[in-house]
C-alpha cells in the first residue's frame, strides 16, 4: 500500500534544479517592449534632499522614463504595519542607499549605468548608526517594552551567587541565491499582472494596489518559485514590487526591476543584531535564581517587522529554561541604516542566543561543566509543577528537551569526548579545542494571530490527475512536495498524479506570509480539507454506484475499495464527472488554541513547540585565531516527519547557516553610514569547506502532542539555533586559551578569537 505522507521523498524540482532548468522570474521570457528598471541611490546617510538634477539620467542611451516620489499617484508606502517605509525617498534620506528614483530603460545595464549619472544636493544631518549611540540619544523606534514575573529583585539580592554581563550579537545578510526581483506586466482595463520573488504575494497586492489607488481584485501576483528567501522577501519585497508595477502602470509596457547583489545588500533590511546586558542570580549548582535582562536591536530607519521580531525574542529568551524571577526590558533603537527584517527565526535565535550565553557564564564562573548547568534549568524541574509555564504565561505540554538532551549525549559520547578535548588542551600550547551542546525549543505560528490562516484548492480532473493550488510560496525548502504527499495520500493516489500549480492570489486569496516556520502546518491542513470534501463526493459516488450501504472505503494505491468491489480511480473519476459529481474544492484552515495580549505579551501564541538539541566540537588556532568545526551531532524534533529526508536536508541547511551567522558572517558600516560588506569578496557566508568533516543529523522519535498534519512538527527556523553550539564550543575552547571565561563575541570571526583571548587589542 502506498503512503506518500512519511515517505523521503526528493523535491518536486530537484530534477529540474540540478539541470538548471528550474524557472525563476529571470528566466521568464520577457514581454514584448519589456522594460529594465534600476534604483537610483541615496549616497548619505541621513539628510534632506535639496536638489535632484535628473537631466543626464534622461538623456541617457536607452532610458524611457525616470519616476520619482512625484509620480506616485496615491501612497508612497511598502511599510509591513507601520506606514513609515516609503517606496521612493521623498525629500529626506534616512540610509545611505535607499532608493531616490528609478530609472526605466531598454536594458539592465543602460538601467543601472544612467541611475549613477544623477546629480544630488543634501543638507546632511546627524546620523545615529548603532546601538550604543541610539541607546544613548534614547532613539526609539517604538516605546521600549518591559515584560517581568515575580520580584527580580528580590531573587537577585537573596541569591546566593550573583553575576553581571554583556555580550553582543551580529546581524546578518540573507544572501539569497536569486536577487530581489519582479515582473510587472500591464492587462486590459486597469489591471497588472506581477511576477514576484515573495513569500508574500498577498502583502504585494494590497501595497501595489494602495499605492496606485486600486481595489486589490485588480492586481495579482505570482509565484512559483523563489531562489532563497529566508524572511528577506518576506515584506522587503515590496519595495522592488511595488516600483515595477509603478513603472508599468505608468509607461503601459511591461517592466522588470531585479537587483543586482551589490545594491540588493545596500537596499535591503538584514538581522537583528543584538545587545545584551544583564546581571543573574544562582545557586551553588548553577540554577537560576533570579534575572534582569536588557535586549537592544538596531531596527534601522522605519518599522518594518521590528515589533513582532522583537516580541519573539522576548518570548524565546526562556529557550528551554524555567524564568521564575525575570524582569525584561526591550529596546527597539532607531539607526540610519537599512531597516532590519525578518530573518529565518525571526527574533527567536537572538532571545536563544542570551540565555544560553547568561548559563554559559554561570557554568565558567562555577567551575562547571555548562550542559549539567543547562540540564538544571530545564523545564520541569523535580518536584516543581510550577516550573511549566513560560514567563509569557503559556504551559509547556510537551517538554521533550530532557530526554532528547540526554539521547543525544549519549549517542555523540559527550563525556568522553569532554574528557578528551581536556587532555589534548593541557599539552597543546597553539591549538586548542572546545565543545559544547545546546538546546533548543522554538514556538511554531505567528505571533500576529490573523496570519494563522491558510486557503487552498485541489481540482480533481476526469482523468484522474490532480492539481493544487494553496497560499505558501516555494523557496527551496519542499513546501510543495509535502504538499503533495498530503493531497496524494488523502486521495490514495502516487505522488506523481499529483501536481502543484504556482501561488497566485487569482487563484487563493487573502494568503498569509510562507514564514515562522507554519508554511506547511498551514497550507498542508487546508489543502487536505479540500481533499477531504472531494473524497468524500467520490465515497458517496462510489457507494451510489456499487450498491454499498455502510461499508468501509478505502482510497489506496490508485484504486478505491470496499472489500472485493474495486475499481480504478481515475474510472471512478470519469465516471463521477459524467454523473455531475464536483470534483474540484476549496479548504481552509485555522490554527487553534492560539491567543495572547499583544501589549502584556502574556497568553498563549504558538501552537506547539519544536525541540533539538546540538553538540559541536572545534578547534582555534591561538596565533591566527582562525578556526574550524571538526564534528557537529544534531538530533531534532520534527514530530511524525511528513518527509525525513526534507526534512534532515532542512537541519543540516539551517545548522550551516546559523553557525556561519556565528562564526564568519559580519556587517560592517563605516563611520559615515556605508555598509562595507556589500559583495561576497567582503561577506563570508559558509562554503561548503566550511561544512564539518563529521556531520550526523537525526530526527527525534516523536509525535506531535497537538493535532499538526499528520502530527508532524515544523522545521524551517528551529534548526538554525543549532549553530549555536559551534558558538559556545569556540568559547570553550577560547576559555582553555585564557585559562578564565573568554568575552568571545558573535560573530567569532578570527579577529573576534583573538580578541577574547587577549591576542588583539583593536
């Protein structure tokens, strides 16, 4: 019997991914007359515009028009929540590289070379472009949050040890393989037709549609697939949408605005970075008492998603560890530099990221081994009920953590590898090694309720093959095969009867954001309500047809079946055509159970909660501070995996990522607002030399304790935080160098090591 849910089956396009014959929006034939649009870019970082000669850019060879803020015709925003985002400057630059103008051509070079023929006049203003100096200046982009439980105070002056710090955490570039781009094509009677890389084709068709006075139903977009995303065409996006469909609108001929790397990583948004400050009260055994934390991120210069990423990392701050006395304070600082965005975790990682460093300073400070100090905080402590609830006030039902913890330490041999990296500390004076295991538990839906939502249709045609269509969008993660496994089960089908059309909102309206990690939680449960209904026309069908009155009826293999009565779908689907039997419909699906007070952030906001768990070993040169993973051992939570080998490939991408976040990837901005890590030859993401000699990833046996589809549990973000353990063994191992608790910082770039182990002194 065929059971396509379950089953490793390879992505949809793998074939056509490693042929190179997967279409992106690049590879689209373009229209006839289609035009090539390039931003024009502001060169300071913060000031008014005084004048924009325009004349050389227009007189330029190839160039059709040049817009401006003047030739939007009715709202010049792509701001996500807070209308403070403009598509085109407008009088007043907030970063150095926003988009001042855009230039619409007969080609992408003659586009770009004439956006950089403008003649500009500032009057140039302060410029905030950190954290420190926003803090200072008290630069909010929204009013700080505080969040608490119990009496930190009380807890911190009763512990029995108490202990300060600091630490710091970079941002980091999305470098997607496919640059921002679209394709806006003009249609008859006021209407467009845009071809987006998006995860959010809904939030594109209400910001273009706002932004030339439309109604939505006069706007659509598409997409089948993206070349990377991880959150950065989540609402950034937008901007590059809406400005082709501006530059159709207004020359009536198609348009086409792609990014080149350079200006992508100029124009837009990136991670969160992060600043931490706080003192912490425990006991001989390394158990939290009591907590005071700050969290700092430079948002930039408008609100983006700033707010909910910034909420997350309140609500991940407990990871797996009981918060009894906790007071939070969440600073939200205003900087001329690009508005950050949402980042594959989404603000999770970076509230992760400072409890695991507090428990990691508490270990070193007692002289003890930081997984038995992690291991003591856990959730459910003995003879505790009450260290089950969250500090936001949600009960953990389903605490794993223990238990797959102490699986994996056992599997990877912890101890004795421990034991190990000890001893060839003691009599290397040049290299040094570290280890560490963390954590991780990570709440699955979005923390803006009403995104919790998912449509999708499933049409059924009379010779049996299906196709579907739902609201996610397809960046590389497999999204669309397990929807079709889903479907191809629920109708006893073999995966290749069905087929999934490209996300278009003609087709699925009112589609929320592919992100926090719901994309199939969401779509998958709609698409198998679809099928379900169509099911359950053909069970009726069938039963009509055969003479059946109560008998149980299979869908299996092809073939549908009630005891020795047997008949092939795709005859039983002809036939139900010719009887006038609907087999086409629609499902939705909302996530239950889910609720909170967005201004206490007290409730209930996610659904469940996946788990894992990550132990890391490393080694640094202590002359060059140079460093590498030699072994990572990974065992995560993904329920009853719908696709283990998705699924594996997921951790194994994420654990890549976020370590490469820790270690190499850094942003650096001059004193005067310019990025200078703008290009890959400046920005080191992880190669595949990079990836460790020894990589062993497992899924944890589980079952989802909510009723997810099929009981399986999400797996885009959680997995990233297991780069952190390559964080904290470099730390160890930092520690051995110093021979006391090493100030490592993130990310742990060579200069960093060296640094933390008193070898640099800039």
């Amino acid at each position: 019997m065929t059971h396509p849910v379950g089953a490793p089956l390879r992505h949809e396009s793998a074939t056509l991914h490693v042929q190179g014959a997967a279409r992106y929006i690049d590879d689209l034939p373009a229209p006839a007359g289609c035009l090539h649009a390039a931003f024009g870019l502001a060169s300071i970082a913060h000031g008014r515009i005084l004048a924009m000669d325009l004349a050389a850019v227009l007189a330029a060879p190839g160039v059709v028009a040049v817009l401006t803020a003047q030739d939007i015709p009715a709202s010049n925003d792509c701001g996500p929540i807070v209308h403070d985002d403009p598509i085109l400057a407008d009088g007043l630059v907030h970063f150095m590289g926003q988009p001042l103008f855009l230039v619409l051509a007969e080609s992408h070079e003659q586009a770009r070379r004439a956006a950089r023929l403008a003649k500009l006049e500032y009057d140039t203003l302060p410029a905030i472009l950190d954290i420190p100096n926003a803090i200072a200046a008290e630069s909010w982009l929204m009013p700080p949050v505080h969040v608490q439980r119990g009496d930190a105070d009380k807890a911190l002056a009763s512990a029995p040890h108490r202990l300060q710090g600091r630490a710091t955490l970079g941002g980091q570039e999305h470098f997607y393989l496919e640059s921002q781009i679209a394709l806006a094509i003009p249609r008859e009677e006021g209407s467009l037709h845009v071809q987006s890389s998006t995860q959010h084709p809904t939030e594109m068709q209400q910001t273009i549609a706002h932004m030339l006075g439309w109604a939505a139903h006069q706007v659509s977009v598409e997409c089948r697939r993206m070349g990377g995303a991880f959150g950065g065409k989540e609402s950034q996006s937008a901007q590059v949408a809406s400005a082709a469909a501006l530059g159709a609108w207004k020359t009536g001929r198609a348009v086409k605005l792609r990014l080149d790397r350079d200006d992508d990583m100029l124009i837009t948004g990136k991670r969160h970075d992060f600043a931490y400050e706080w003192e912490a009260g425990f006991d001989d055994h390394g158990q939290l008492q009591g907590l005071a934390i700050t969290l700092a991120s430079r948002c930039g210069f408008s609100t983006d998603l700033s707010g909910p990423v910034n909420d997350r990392a309140i609500f991940h701050l407990d990871n797996c560890y009981y918060l009894d006395a906790v007071a939070i304070r969440s600073l939200r600082c205003r900087t001329n530099t690009v508005s950050n965005t949402a980042f594959r975790g989404f603000g999770g990682p970076q509230g992760i990221f400072a409890i695991e460093y507090i428990l990691d300073d508490i270990a070193h400070h007692l002289g003890l081994d930081p997984l038995e100090v992690r291991r003591r905080n856990f959730y459910g402590l003995p003879g505790n009920d009450a260290c089950t609830t969250t500090h936001y006030g949600m009960p953990v039902q389903d605490n794993v953590a223990p238990q797959l913890v102490d699986q994996l330490a056992q599997d990877c041999d912890y101890s004795a590898r421990r034991a190990a990296i000890a001893a060839f500390n003691a009599t290397s004076p040049v290299l040094k090694r570290g280890i560490a295991l963390t954590p991780v538990k990570f709440g699955i839906s979005f923390t803006a309720t009403h995104y919790n939502q998912a449509g999708a249709q499933v049409c059924v045609y009379a010779d049996g093959s299906v196709l579907v269509t739902h609201g996610g969008t397809e960046m590389g993660q497999g999204l669309y095969t397990k929807i079709a496994q889903i479907v191809a089960q629920a109708l006893g089908l073999s995966i290749d009867r069905v087929r999934l059309s490209s996300t278009d909102t003609s087709r699925v309206p009112n589609t929320s954001a592919t992100a926090a990690s719901s994309g199939t939680d969401l779509n998958g449960q709609a698409a198998l309500a679809a099928a379900r209904k169509i099911r359950k026309r053909l069970t009726d069908f069938f039963s009509t047809r055969h003479g059946l009155r109560g008998a149980k009826i299979e869908f299996a293999d092809g073939k549908v079946s009630a005891g020795e009565i047997s008949e092939d779908f795709t005859t039983l689907t002809a036939a139900a055509y010719r009887a006038r039997v609907q087999l086409w419909d629609s499902g939705f699906y909302a996530t239950p159970k889910i609720h909170y007070d967005p201004a206490s952030l007290q409730g209930r906001p996610f659904f469940y909660f996946a788990y894992g768990a990550c132990c890391a070993e490393v080694v640094i040169d202590t002359l060059t501070g140079e460093s590498r993973i030699l072994r990572a051992d990974i065992l995560h939570d993904a329920g009853r995996s719908i696709n283990p080998a998705l699924d594996i490939g997921q951790v194994e991408g994420a654990f890549i990522q976020g370590a490469g976040w820790i270690t190499s990837e850094e942003l650096v901005f001059d004193g005067v607002g310019r990025l200078r890590t703008h290009a890959p030859s400046t920005y080191k993401i992880p190669a595949a030399s990079d990836c460790p000699p020894v990589l062993n990833v497992k899924l944890f046996d589980n079952i989802n304790a909510e009723n997810s589809i099929h009981r399986s549990k999400a797996v885009g973000e959680p997995p990233l935080v297991h780069g952190f353990a390559a964080f904290f063994a470099l730390r160890d191992a930092c520690s051995a160098a110093l021979g006391a608790p090493a100030p490592l910082q993130a990310p742990a770039t060579p200069e960093a090591i060296l640094r933390a182990i008193g070898g640099l002194n800039v």
